[in-house]
C-alpha cells in the first residue's frame, strides 16, 4: 500500500505538470514548441506507466471510477484558430 501512495504522488505531480505546460496555450503554440511538447509527452508517459503499477489492493472500482470522473471533467485545451 505505500508504493501506491507513492504512485499516486507521482501521477498527480505528472498531472499537475501536464496541466501547467498546457496553460494559456493553443494547439498552435504547442504544435510549434517541441519542447513544451516532449515534457508534456514525458508527463503523460510518466502517469500512465504510474496507473500501470497501482496494485489491486485497497482500491475499490467505485474509488477508482470518481478519481477518472474528476479527471476527465478537466478543462480543456482551445483549439487554435
């Protein structure tokens, strides 16, 4: 269970970083900053290989179903113009 919370610190920092390298941008911004775009790859690559290790232990589908839910009612990034 302490590997998970140490998991779950890590995706939430990737995530924070993820949403701090999108703000205030636009598609086009980012298409043409090939940094902003790797950390920001990097970012996701680091969540999702954090998701991947979670153990089953602990964490009840419920749980787990709210935490995506807030994820995925994110604000989203504007299309460029």
């Amino acid at each position: 269970m302490r590997r998970d919370v140490l998991l779950l610190g890590e995706m939430i920092e990737a995530a924070d970083q993820a949403q701090r390298l999108t703000e205030g941008i636009t598609i086009g911004d980012l298409e043409a900053d090939r940094q902003r775009r790797d950390a920001l790859l990097w970012n996701f690559t680091v969540l999702g290989e954090a998701a991947s290790q979670l153990s089953d232990e602990g964490w009840s589908a419920a749980a787990w179903t709210s935490v995506m839910t807030g994820a995925r009612s994110r604000p989203r990034m504007p299309e460029s113009q």
